[in-house]
C-alpha cells in the first residue's frame, strides 16, 4: 500500500504496510480502485456531457465514493467492493447506451475499461492502480492534490445533496478534474491550473452547504452549550450531516432519550431548529481522536454520519452504527435515503438506548460558540469599534481540524500565549486545542469566536471580505487577520485551496505541510502563495501577531 492523503502520513512521507489511522492494506487497495473506478466513471461523464447528456447517475457515484475515500470514513471491506462493481456497472451502461463515439479519449485509460472478472481480479488489479503509479514525483503531487481536493468538496456536495441543494458545475468540474488526472498529456502548469480552478468551486461548495443548512435549519446564533450531562439514558451523534441528526431529534422525541453532540457535530446546538428539542442536551467529549475513550464512557449508542470513525474497541463496537459514507464492517450501518423525501429509521438506536445506562460525566460546564457570519454581521458594530478603538488589534483564523499527534498541543499553546488584543476566528474541530481556555473577552467580545464545521470556514471567508469592505481596504491581505491552520484529512484541502482561490496569502499550515506536496509543488505554494509551516510558538506569535507575550501579560480570566 501507499497512502499519504492525510497528515499522519508514516514518517511524513506515507503509509507503507498499514495506516497511522489503522487501514490495513487490503482496504487501501480497494479505496484506491474505487478512486480509481471513480475516473472511468467520470471520463464517460465529462464526454457525455459535452454532448449534452445527463448523467445523473455518474454525479451521485462520484460524489458518494469520493466520500467514502475520504480519511477515516468508510473501513468497510465488502461495502466497498459493492460500490466498486456499481461503478464498473454504471459505466459500461453509459457506455452500452451512448455508444463508444462521444468524444471520448483514444486510446481509453485502463480507468474506463477493467472489468475484473471476480473480486480476486479486481483485488489484484490494486497495485497497478494506486497513488505510485504515477511515477513523476511533481505529476502525482499535483493530481493527488487535486483529488483530494475534490474528495472534500464532495463531502461538502453530499451533505447539501440532503438537504436538496445542488450545484452542477462543481460536479461538472469534479468529473473533468477527476478524469483530468488519466490524462497523460497534461503536464505540471496545466495540472496546476487545474488545482486552482478546484479552489473556486470549493467556495462554491461551502457556499452551497452554507445556503442548505441555514436556509433548512436558521442562521446560527451565540449559544451556550452544556458539556456535562444529564441523568437519561442517550445517543451521541458524531459527523457533519445535519438532517441526520434532526431525523433523529424527531424520532426520539418524548422517548426518555436525550441526544447529545460529539466531535464536529457540536455547531448543530447554534441552529435555531435544533434548539426547540428539549432533550438535545449538549457536547460530549473532544475532537475525533478521543473517541476511544469518550465513546466507551457514553455508555449509550453512538451515530457516526461522517469522518472521523476511527476503528472502535469491543467495548463499545455493539452500540457504534454507522449512516451514509461512513461503514465499518461489523458496525450495523443504517440505510440510505432511497428518495429524498424519505426518512432514515433510526428506531433501533432508540431501542437500544432505554437498555442502557445514562453517560458518566468527563466535563461540567458549558462553552458559547454560534459565529457564523450572518451571527457575526449583527455585532459588526461593538466589533469595527473594538478594530478602531485598537481593542481588537488582530485575529488569527486558528481553524481546520484535531488529531491525535503530540506537536498539536502547539495549537493550545498559541491561543494560550495570544495577546489580549487578539481573537482566534475558528471552525472545524481544530477548536477543541483551545475552545475551553478561560480566555478573557474583549468588551464582551469572545476570544475564540467558533463559527461551526470545517465547512462553515466559508463563513470566516465571508467576515473577512465584509470586513474588507466595511474598512476600505482593496486587499484582503490588508486585513488585520494572520491564518494559522491546522489540517488533518482532505476537507482542509478543499479549505485551503478555497482560501488560495480567494486571494489569502501567507497561510501559515501546520502541524506539518502534507506530505503530497512535492519539494517542487511545494514551492510553487510557497513562492505564489506565501504558504509556510509552523515554527516554535513563540516565534510564531512574533510573525503572526507582531509581538510576543511579556511575561507578565497574563490575559487568562480566572476560571470564576
Ligand atoms: Fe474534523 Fe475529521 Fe471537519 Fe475533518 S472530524 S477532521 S476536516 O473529518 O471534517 O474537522
Ligand atoms: Fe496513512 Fe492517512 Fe492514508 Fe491513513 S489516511 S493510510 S494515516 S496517509
């Protein structure tokens, strides 16, 4: 195997002979082909729809196996073959109903034309298709970043797709990008256009999520939200998907059952729809990686809609089901939606929860978050006031996401050090590093303003550019913001290329620059972008903010 699309790539380089995140070989082989699978659907898809077509179908494999590709979703062996035979299926019926002469590439890559006699077949077709076989170092660079590219706005398509929010030309793009990375005659500056072209429909993939979920569920607004928990018993929902987390508010409504949030879900208790369910009772627990130990503590059963599943222990693996892109292979996986107008059933949740004991408290407290930009916009007043009077001297955008690896304490470090005159704008579940600091507001200004999910990073985008506006400024680099962001799986790449498409310049990216970054890609970020790593936090706190801490400039509250 070879697998280094995300930040835990072994020794920054990649994973070789099993994934830092637990994937074995044998599913890195099959998420590779159903990568792979994806290309040959969406070569017929792109030649289709220069014709005209409608390949409705090709826009929702894409767009679901991508997702299932992405880190820490999907770890399900079979259900992974399944979708693999579906795509090689969906293609040779494109292909049988439109004939060969649309335009398509000649001669066709491997991609749009293996059909694996049995699974043995296709399983021992894996190695001829993974991220290696691209052999120029710079070429595989920038066509794994342009996948991974796509890979998060796929997610961000999916959970819009749910709520009944669609946009074609991103998967229109997401189709010629995909089969762009077959194309063999596409060399570095073309792949790279291409790469930047993703960063603009990235934006208008949060967009799209942003206008689905505030225009089904409210504007976020400033919430408190419990951390400790009550004495019912109760599910804990984890993941991004909105709508399956109402349908299970609705479900268990008058059950007895409380529901609380976990991980990347917290932002949901910012939604006015959510907040008229008396028993959705709080945030349990951390980011992603502490799952193990959170989950088992819960006692009652867990919901995973999206990344990040990281593979359970016995202990609690009877009450872990799994919904939409995520699967493990023994987790009872709940059904999709056949129609978007149909409801997912997740009666045995609640059936399983009554037999449980209520969650054993790790946390008491709360913590306020809710700044989405439309949340935003109605303070914009006490806010430029605090710019003008130099209250606020800057913010720093600390969003982006956790993981489990030691250096990311810098990230609790800076926000601890971060002058008092500063603000941490985030999103993602990056804020766990510092979202419980007792950091002392800024006339009645939080410290840490949390916008939401990783996707509601479009959020930030939009305050930024208001701010702008507001301020007179031509550039948004003339803003006060530094961007200090930490990535994990490839919803930051999408997040990211975003933010370049925007004109964001000298993001500082850390814990440690991905590894799909070629020393030549690299420096082309570097040299276009002003894109940089992280250093020491002291260091840092001189480049981003302008100043370091003195010692005696102790701006945390104390915890009363
Ligand atoms: Fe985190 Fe995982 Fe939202 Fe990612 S839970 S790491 S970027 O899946 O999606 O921020
Ligand atoms: Fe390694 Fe990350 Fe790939 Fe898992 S997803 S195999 S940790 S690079």
């Amino acid at each position: 195997m070879f697998c280094y699309q995300c930040q835990e790539a072994a020794k920054g380089e990649g994973c070789r002979i099993r994934g830092t995140c637990g994937k074995t070989p044998e599913l890195a082989a099959l998420l590779d082909l159903l990568v792979f699978t994806s290309k040959g659907v969406s070569l017929m898809a792109t030649a289709l729809r220069r014709q005209g077509f409608s390949t409705k179908e090709a826009d929702i494999y894409v767009v679901d196996s991508l997702f299932m590709s992405i880190t820490n979703a999907n770890w399900d062996e079979p259900r992974t073959l399944a979708q693999i035979h579906r795509g090689i299926a969906l293609r040779e019926t494109m292909l049988a109903r439109h004939g060969a002469d649309v335009g398509l590439p000649s001669p066709l890559p491997l991609a749009a034309t293996f059909k694996p006699a049995d699974d043995a077949a296709l399983r021992a077709l894996a190695p001829a298709v993974g991220v290696l076989t691209t052999t120029d170092v710079d070429l595989r660079s920038l066509r794994e970043l342009l996948i991974y590219g796509l890979k998060g706005a796929a997610a961000y398509l999916e959970h819009a797709r749910n709520l009944g929010h669609g946009n074609d030309e991103v998967v229109e793009f997401m189709h010629r990008g995909l089969a762009a990375t077959t194309d063999d005659a596409l060399l570095t500056q073309d792949l790279l256009a291409i790469v930047l072209e993703c960063g603009r429909h990235g934006v208008t993939a949060m967009a799209l999520l942003d206008n689905a979920n505030t225009s089904t569920y409210g504007n976020p607004e400033i919430t408190t939200v419990n951390i400790g928990v009550r004495k019912n018993p109760a599910i804990l929902v984890s993941g991004h998907d909105l709508r399956d987390l109402h349908e299970l508010l609705e479900q268990s409504r008058d059950s007895g059952v409380d529901i609380y949030t976990h991980g990347e879900m917290l932002p949901a208790h910012y939604y006015p729809a959510f907040k008229k369910f008396p028993h959705f009772a709080g945030n349990y627990g951390n980011a992603w990686w502490l799952q193990d130990k959170e989950f088992e503590s819960f006692n009652g059963p867990i919901l995973l809609t999206t990344n990040c599943l990281v593979p359970p222990r016995a202990s609690y693996a009877d009450r872990l089901y799994t919904t939409g892109a995520v699967g493990y292979d023994g987790c009872p996986h709940i059904p999709e939606r056949a129609q978007l107008a149909d409801i997912k059933d997740f009666s045995v949740l609640i059936a399983q929860a009554k037999q449980l004991a209520a969650p054993t408290e790790i946390e008491t407290g709360s913590i306020t978050g809710g700044f989405a930009h439309h949340q935003v916009m109605q303070l914009a007043g006490p806010i430029l006031e605090a710019i003008k009077t130099g209250a606020i001297r800057k913010f720093v955008v600390m969003a982006g996401c956790d993981g489990r690896m030691k250096s990311r304490s810098y990230y609790t470090d800076f926000a601890t050090e971060l002058p008092s005159d500063t603000v941490i704008l985030t999103a993602g579940c990056a804020k766990f590093r510092y979202n419980k600091l007792p950091l002392a507001p800024i006339n009645g200004i939080p410290r840490v303003l949390d916008a939401g999910q990783c996707n509601d990073s479009y959020s930030l985008a939009v305050i930024a550019l208001k701010l702008k506006e507001v301020l007179g400024l031509k550039d948004i680099n003339d803003l006060p913001i530094a961007y200090n962001i930490a990535w994990y799986e490839q919803k930051a790449v999408i997040v990211l290329l975003a933010l370049l498409h925007l004109g964001v310049k000298n993001i500082h990216l850390g814990p440690t620059l991905p590894a799909f970054l070629s020393p030549n890609v690299a420096q082309i970020l570097i040299d276009t972008f002003g894109i940089t790593g992280i250093d020491t936090v002291e260091n840092d706190l001189v480049t981003m903010v302008g100043r370091a801490t003195p010692a005696n400039e102790c701006d945390v509250a104390l915890a009363n």
